[in-house]
C-alpha cells in the first residue's frame, strides 16, 4: 500500500515514540493515492502496531465489512489517523491496554495529518468516532451529533509557529461515522451504523460525476 507521507516524515513519526512514554509501533497512513474516501481514526492498536498497517484484526473484519457495503475495496480509499502510534497504559498485572491518545500526542503528530489532508483536500473526510472527528472539527463537535452527515467546513491544522490548532483556508467535507470497534462493542449502535453507511454510500453516488470534489450543497 502506497503512503502519502516522505521518508522524512515517516522518520518524524518514529521520532515522536521517544517524546512521549506508552507509546508503541509506528504506522504510517496508506491505501489509494487517489481514493474515493480518507478514513480518520483515532491511532493504531496492539496488533496494528505490531504489524505497521491500519485496521487488522477485530476492527479490521469490521472495517472490511463496512466498505463491502459501500461497494469498496482498501485499494480505493486512504486510512490514516490523529496519532501513528499505539497509546497505551499498563494494569495492576503489567498487561498493557488501549488508551486514549493524550492532546500533546495528537498536537505532535498533527504535521502528518496536516499533510496527508492537504494533498486530498478534494476527497471526502470520514473520520470514525470522536477522537478522529474532533482533530478536525474541534473539541466541541460530537460524533453522536454529527454522525452520518455532510458536513462542509474548515479543519483544525497545527501552527508550529503559534503552537496551537488554527482553522484552515479551505473548506473540506466530512462524513462522521462511529468507529468500527464501537459498534462491535456496542450492538445497539448497528442499526444507526447501517443507516449512515447508505447514507454514505448515496452521499457518494451522488457526488460520483463531480469526481467526489467539494460540493457547496454540503450542509
């Protein structure tokens, strides 16, 4: 699978394991170059981290199940997330868990993001679950609030000059869904998640002679 990241980048995100403790891996964002969706999650967990692709295991069946709905393959969308690494904690037992990746590690892995975003400024944003939806849209926006619709907005970008998330110049669309692992968590959830992904997939449709470019009847 292809990256959209350099080298130097790729270097920058491996770095940032020795800023930052409970961190684990490295998995840089991948698929189509030209992709019918960027997909936006939260950051990898133990066996992505393992392995260095996004979305294996659980959340991967998942995930693959979603886009046999949509009618697509990894091959024609890009995965990527907030943060490139495995955040985690460690019990009582010494057995590490997931966690949730921490402002200062999203604030140091947004130049990544940021770039990746930029050169698919015209393909339309899904972020998955709260985590992925507030790097772009802010603190304030919730996945229960939003989820399943067009959205036309600015994105959250990082400053290195002023040190904080400022909105972007341009406008993007963002599709909010649940993350994969909650709905498999969370069963009651199942029929909303197929509710968005038709609403997804004739959002698509729709929109598929414009190239899947921004359109300005987004609300």
């Amino acid at each position: 699978m292809a990256t959209l990241l350099t080298a130097a980048q790729q270097a920058q995100g491996r770095k940032i394991l020795t800023e930052f403790d409970h961190l684990a891996g490295f998995v840089p964002g991948e698929g189509s170059l030209n992709p019918v969706i960027v997909m936006v999650s939260e950051a990898p967990g133990r066996v992505e981290a393992q392995v260095g692709h996004p979305f294996q295991g659980l959340a991967g069946t998942e995930l693959d199940r979603w886009l046999a709905e949509l009618e697509l393959t990894r091959d024609q969308i890009y995965l990527t997330g907030a943060v490139r690494s495995r955040p985690y904690k460690i019990g009582a037992t010494g057995r590490k868990s997931d966690r949730r990746p921490t402002k200062a590690e999203v604030a140091a892995s947004a130049p990544l993001l940021d770039s990746e975003l930029q050169q698919l400024q015209q393909h339309v944003l899904v972020p998955l679950g709260n985590t992925g939806l507030q790097r772009l849209l802010g603190p304030k926006v919730k996945i229960s609030a939003v989820h399943g619709q067009a959205l036309h907005a600015p994105i959250q970008q990082w400053s290195a000059q002023n040190q904080r998330f400022e909105w972007s110049a341009d406008e993007y669309v963002i599709f909010p869904l649940y993350h994969p692992s909650y709905s498999r968590r969370f069963k009651a959830v199942l029929p909303t998640v197929e509710a968005d992904l038709k609403a997804l997939k004739a959002y698509l449709a729709l929109t598929k002679g414009d190239g899947n470019k921004l359109s300005k009847t987004c609300n």
